[in-house]
C-alpha cells in the first residue's frame, strides 16, 4: 500500500470517529484516585470494581487508580484482593473528573507484600486466556484444544531484542530463522510461519522487530476452520502462531529502554501511552525500537528500525476502534540454508559439526547486506448489536519491500564452499485480509452457548524480480580462504547482460465459517465447526504474459471437540478432532493428462487433561496427538502421478506453568514427536519411516525465575533456563543435519521503584550449534539492559 492511499484511509477513519464521538449524548466523567496503607505506603494490585457496572480496574505501583468513561451518576466504589479485608466508598460522577479521597486499608506492611506477592505470582507469565484461539470467551480449561502463551512479562524479563529468541520458551516445536528474517516455527512436525497478528493474516516475510509484541499465542493442530487452506505456511497442519501486539488504552505511560551488547549492540525502545482529548474517549499509542550490531562472525550487519503507532477510540458504549500500524525497516546479511554435496555425507561426516569451513567465518561481506522494509495497516472494529450480539470487523493489510541478494554457502568438497546468491532485485508482496464475525453469547443458569459465524477474504500477491537462481560468486578453499569483498553493485554488475525475470503471483480466498461451544452445568462443554472454502488461484504472469495455470477450488473443514471439567476448574479432559488442508494444483499425472487433484488433507485426533491446581498456582495441558495426512501426490511403478501418498506426525506434549513458593515462576515444556513418511512415490521406499525434514524428535525448554519482594534485597531477581532440540535432518534421506543441542541462558535483574536494570547472558556455556537451516548460531552473548518509567498511571 502507497503512503497517499495509507494517509486517506487513516483520514477518513479519523473523520468517522469524530463525528461518533460529537454525536455521543449522555455526559461521562472520570474517577481517579489513591490507595495507601495504615502506615502510609502506596497500595498496588488493589482491585477496584465499580459495583452494578462492567468497569474496573487496580492501582499500580504509586497507588494510584483511574477509571475513565464513566456516565453522570451514583456509585459504589469496591476495593479488594485476596488476604485483605474489602473497602467500599460512595461516590457521584457529576462533572468530567472526579476525586476520591485516599482510600486507607488497614493492614500493615508485612501483611500487604503477603498480598503483593500473591498478585505478582498469579499475574507473571500465566496467562491463558485468549479471544483469539476460539474466537469466542472459552475458559482454557473449558477448551477442548491444546495452546501456549508466551506473555510480555517472560519476553521483558529474558531481555528478548530479536524475534527467534521470543520462541525460546514455546512448547511443541523447533524454530529457525527463516530465509527472509523471519521466524519460522516447527509445530507438531510441519513448519507454520509468523504471519498471524491480532488473528488477521500478515503475510510480511521480512525481520520483525519484538518491541511491539504483547504476547505469542500458538495454537496446536490444523487451523483450516478460522484460516482456510494452507498457503504460504500461515495455517500449516501442527498450529498457527499469533502475534498479539501492543494497543492504546486508557492510560499515560512513558517507558525508555536501552539495551548494549556484546558484537557492539545498542539497542534503544520507547513505549509511550496517553488520552488524546478531554473527554478520555480517544488513547494513543507509540511503540520504537532501533538496534543496530554486528555478526559474532567475520563479517555480518544488523541495522533495523521500527515504529508502531496504535489508537483506540471508545466512539460510543457500543462502538470501540482500534487502528495500529507498524513499520519495519532492515539493513542486515541473510543467509539461505546451507547446503552439503552428497558426495561427502558418510558415516563419519552425517552433521555440519563435520565439515571443514570455520564456524566464525560468514564467507559473505557487510556490503552484500539486504534492504527490507514493511509495514502493516490493522482496523478493529467492535460493535455491541445487542446484549448477546457483538460485530467484530477486522481489517488487514501488509506490504512488504525486499531489494537483496541472499548469500547460500554450499561445500561442494572436502575442502571448498562454494557460494551463491540468490536475487530478489526487488520484490513486493503482501496481501489485503477481512475478516467480519459476529459473536453470540448466552450465559446464565445450567446452560452457557457461545456462538460465532464469519467470512474471511484474502488477497494475496507476490511480485518478485531476479537473475537466475543461484547466481554463483567466488568460491571458497578453507585451507587458504581468501575471500573477497563484494558490493551489492558489483554483483549487478557481472549479471547485467543476463535477463531479468519478473514473476507475478496472486491469489484469493473468501472463506464462511461457524463454531459454537455449548457449557452444560460449567462442567460439559461440546464444540463444533465447520468452514466452507474457496481457494482462486490467477493466472501467473511471467514476463509480462499471463500463463494458464490458475486455478479455483472448494473445500470443507471441521472441527469438533469435547472437554469434561467436574472438578470446578481444577482439572478437565478433553477430546478433539479437527481437520486441514493444502490445495493442489492441476498438472500433468506424466501421461499427459491434466488431472484435476483433490487438496490434501490433515485429521488430527488429540486427547489430553487441563490442570489448574493450588489456586492457580500450578497450571498445565497434557495431550497426546495424531495427525494423518493423505492424498499427497506420488508416482505409482508405473510412473504415473497419484492421490496415495501418506504421512504420519504423532507425539506427546506438557506444558508446565508453576508458582511453587511466592516470587518463584516456572515455565517448561516436553514435546516428544515422530512425524514420518508412510507412502512414498515408487523407488523411494527406502525412505519410508524416515523423518520429516527439519523437524526434530525431541524438544524441551525451561525458565526459572525468582522475585525478591521483602527485605533488603526487595527488587532483585534471577532468571535461569535452558532449550534443547534433538537432531535434525535437513532431507528425507536422514543421513545428514544439524546435530542435538542444548544451550542455556540466564538473567539477573534489580527492579526499584521506576527503573529496572538487567544483565542478560545467551549460550552460558559457549556451545557451538547450528540451526536446522545449517547456520551457525550466536555463542556466549550477553547484554546490559535498563528501562525507566518516567510515568506510568
């Protein structure tokens, strides 16, 4: 999307919200206020609930308290939290801002931090509530399917600055750096990249930058029944991922970061929130970051900024919009993955730990570095039809800008890497998603049903320029490794007199769908979907002349589920089956016959029990799942494509979210996998029950952290944790890949009133590892963080 068409559509949304908000009829006020103790010290995580409304709020860390958009009247004012003795207070909202008096709680300061800590504890890392996983207001443990959350706090505390280090703590998968910089994510054996943010599809395939993320939502199984087919490996067969991002509330916040490293990282963030007229009805947003380093190797550059403003309009008691933007602009080296002749593959050399080239050596130049830059333009709309019926409109649109040459290293012998760059000179893409749902929710009695039925389109186009391939360059002899330097201009330059290839892909889905989960007695929930389909595929255009390859095709998606909860939130059992699948394109089946493919389809079967133990203070989700694919397309004995191809993912998952004693948090997870190929063309049956590429069989991780919240020491805390991921095979063949690691990282921390300083140590132990992509990882890395609230109420 163009700055100009961005701007008016801004513009026009800007211009709709003010005339709602001018039309608004009744007066509103604001309550603001104090909560100390006996002794006089600032009370925070104090609920405040405005009794007979659907209002509340809690102080933070000054006491202080502030609720907003209040209509003219009488009310009741409730203070409370566990362990303390409730407080009630009388007040009239008559005028645009009301003052409470200090509201004392008699309790001493030993009795208070008991308080704190319980708040601390209940409130670090988690949280499992979601409006995005079901699309309707399920309890987790009411939910028959399997999801992690990876929240703000545990991101803030593992002094997270790139987008791969925020799947650290995931459960049920590896995670690579994509190609382009992304992030992609190994769930349940099948790759599923990052496109998903705030539940709509943002197909940016570029570096992100973390600063404007709220939390990380992975949802296990196929995602067909909200998301359709798989394309482009947003909704892939073992889960999607969601990105949550950061909104404008009701609020003023000032929060400035600073971040140095190691390899000459600086790093510098600013979080700013604030009520943009006097009615407190319009908040806005803007979140930065800027990071600039260097490679742990020879060469290699990191230079990226990003800016994301959001608003959020309260345009009547009915009506709220949201509008976010981010932009992402990059300047880094990215690398293709590596690549092994087969010659050299043995029994003695079956890793990339094996071969000869120099783990701190990129064979590339700072001056081959790629140009990304990105933006995403978001619209949310919620409107209350009626006291059961809610319209939720969402609005997404990315662009993405790429002009780079990716460099793929290659040992081709025993001692020569042979490199190559692919082109992309430049290539736009990205995509236009609405999503319009309308949700129904009956609560009361023995009978809770919450109900939502939507459409979705998606445009999607990519439109990419390049030279080749590969284009190869210079290679390399280890035993004398002199490598030249090269810029992006002088690689140009030897391909001018080669043609250039523009290639033009677009697509189209528009998609209907319904889910309801029925509650009998808070006990007995029963949840359905299904989705019809249809997948447009145009006609490439290559060159300039339109091909005939395009494509339109119908498909179904079920999902159906059950979750037995008789232990009053302390414990349920679940059951689900759900279903996805790929569109296959019609080719010849080497007869010279077009055939018409049916898509191929997914069908996972999971089972497993949701706990919450101890008041919340130990939760977590077991399952076992098996998830079947057929209808692949392989080549019988006689040559001939057919539908007959089988592969099979299945395995065992935990997750672990635990408070054993106050100020101590556990997260962990176990993911136990063996996804493999069943059915295989004709003359590969050697590879049958072999492992799915880059997806490994084994993947553990934990964090432990500790808060010191009494004493001296009251402020300080610590971080320990640790990720393993078990061999991974980079093809079927399984004879060669990225050998088993396990690296750990740990954290020490002081927070004191405004300010919080940290100091970060990545790869404790210095181990050296490669990705499933063969590219080497960061060694031991630390950083020095410091963030300062100038203001926060």
């Amino acid at each position: 999307m163009n700055s100009s068409k961005m701007i008016r559509i801004l513009l026009g949304l800007f211009i709709l919200v003010s005339m709602g908000i001018g039309y608004a009829q009744q007066p509103k006020g604001s309550i603001k206020g104090k909560v100390l103790t006996s002794d006089n010290v600032p009370a925070e995580y104090i609920n405040i609930i405005l009794k007979s409304t659907n209002k509340g709020t809690t102080t933070n860390m000054e006491g202080f308290y502030r609720l907003n958009n209040i209509p003219y009247g009488n009310y009741t004012l409730e203070f409370s939290l566990i362990g303390m003795q409730s407080k009630s207070v009388e007040v009239q909202v008559n005028a645009s801002e009301i003052q409470v008096e200090d509201v004392v709680l008699n309790e001493n300061q030993e009795e208070l931090d008991e308080v704190i800590i319980i708040a601390e504890r209940l409130n670090q890392f988690a949280q499992k509530e979601s409006e995005y996983v079901a699309k309707v207001p399920l309890k987790n443990i009411n939910n028959p399917q399997s999801y992690s959350i990876v929240t703000g706090a545990l991101l803030n505390e593992q002094v997270t600055t790139d987008l791969p280090s925020a799947f650290k703590s995931i459960t049920g998968g590896g995670y690579v750096e994509s190609n382009d910089g992304n992030v992609s994510v190994y769930l349940r054996g099948f790759r599923s990249d990052v496109h998903l943010r705030n539940g709509g599809i943002a197909w940016v395939k570029a570096p992100l930058d973390p600063q404007n993320i709220e939390r990380i939502e992975l949802v296990k199984g196929p995602g067909s029944l909200f998301y359709g087919a798989n394309v482009n490996n947003i909704a892939n067969y073992g889960g999607v991922v969601n990105k949550v991002t950061k909104q404008a509330y009701d609020g003023k916040k000032l929060e400035l970061g600073y971040t140095t490293g190691r390899w000459e990282q600086n790093r510098a963030t600013v979080d700013f929130n604030t009520v943009l007229d006097k009615d407190e009805n319009v908040f806005f947003r803007l979140n930065a970051a800027y990071n600039s380093e260097n490679s742990f190797q020879d060469q290699g550059i990191v230079r990226e900024f990003m800016l994301a403003p959001s608003l959020t309009f309260n345009v009547s008691d009915r009506l709220t919009a949201k509008v976010n933007m981010e932009y992402n602009q990059s300047k880094r080296n990215l690398y293709f993955a590596s690549g092994v002749s087969p010659s050299l593959i043995s029994d003695s050399v079956d890793s990339w730990d094996d071969l000869k080239w120099d783990y701190n050596t990129s064979y590339g130049s700072n001056e081959m570095a790629g140009y990304f830059a990105s933006t995403v333009l978001q619209v949310l709309l919620d409107y209350k039809l009626s006291d059961s019926w809610t319209s939720k409109t969402t609005f997404t649109n990315a662009d993405l800008y790429t002009d780079a040459n990716y460099l793929r290293r290659v040992m081709s012998d025993e001692y020569t890497v042979s490199r190559y760059y692919l082109q992309l000179d430049p290539r736009e893409s990205g995509n236009t998603h609405i999503q319009q749902d309308f949700l129904n929710v009956l609560e009361g009695g023995k009978l809770d049903n919450k109900f939502v039925t939507g459409v979705s389109y998606l445009n999607n186009y990519d439109d990419t320029q390049r030279t080749g391939v590969w284009n190869a360059v210079d290679p390399i002899d280890v035993n004398n490794p002199v490598i030249t330097g090269r810029t992006n201009e002088q690689f140009e330059a030897t391909l001018a007199d080669q043609t250039k290839n523009k290639t033009i892909t677009k697509f189209e889905t528009l998609g209907f769908y319904a889910f309801d989960a029925l509650t009998l007695n808070d006990e007995i929930t029963l949840a359905a979907g299904l989705r019809f389909d249809r997948y447009m595929g145009k006609n490439t255009v290559s060159n300039g002349s339109e091909l005939s390859n395009g494509y339109n095709q119908n498909a179904l998606s079920t999902k159906l589920g059950l979750a037995y909860n008789p232990f009053k939130d302390k414990a349920s059992l679940f059951v689900n089956y759900m279903d996805g699948l790929t569109n296959n394109a019609p080719s010849d089946d080497g007869t010279g016959e077009i055939i018409t493919w049916d898509a191929e389809r997914a069908k996972q079967f999971e089972v497993g029990t949701k706990l919450n133990f101890f008041s919340g203070k130990l939760k977590s989700t077991i399952s076992y799942y098996n998830i079947s694919i057929d209808n692949d397309i392989i080549s019988n004995e006689n040559g001939v494509s057919v539908q007959e191809g089988e592969t099979l993912s299945k395995g065992f998952e935990v997750d672990l979210i635990a408070n054993p004693f106050p100020g101590f948090n556990v997260v962990a997870g176990y993911t136990k996998n063996n996804a493999t190929l069943e059915k295989v063309s004709s003359g590969s049956e050697n590879i049958v029950g072999n492992s799915l590429t880059y997806t490994p069989e084994t993947v553990w991780n934990f964090w432990l952290s500790y808060h010191v919240f009494k004493g001296k020491a009251s402020g300080l805390g610590f971080g320990f944790g640790a990720n393993h991921i078990s061999e991974i095979y980079n093809s079927t063949s399984n004879n060669f890949g990225s050998d088993a690691y396990t690296t750990f990282d740990s954290t020490v921390f002081y927070k004191k009133d405004n300010y919080k300083i940290s100091f970060k140590v990545d790869n404790l132990f210095d181990k050296e590892y490669y990705n499933g992509y063969g590219i080497p990882q960061k060694p031991f890395n630390f950083r020095v963080g410091l963030t300062y609230n100038v203001f926060n109420y």
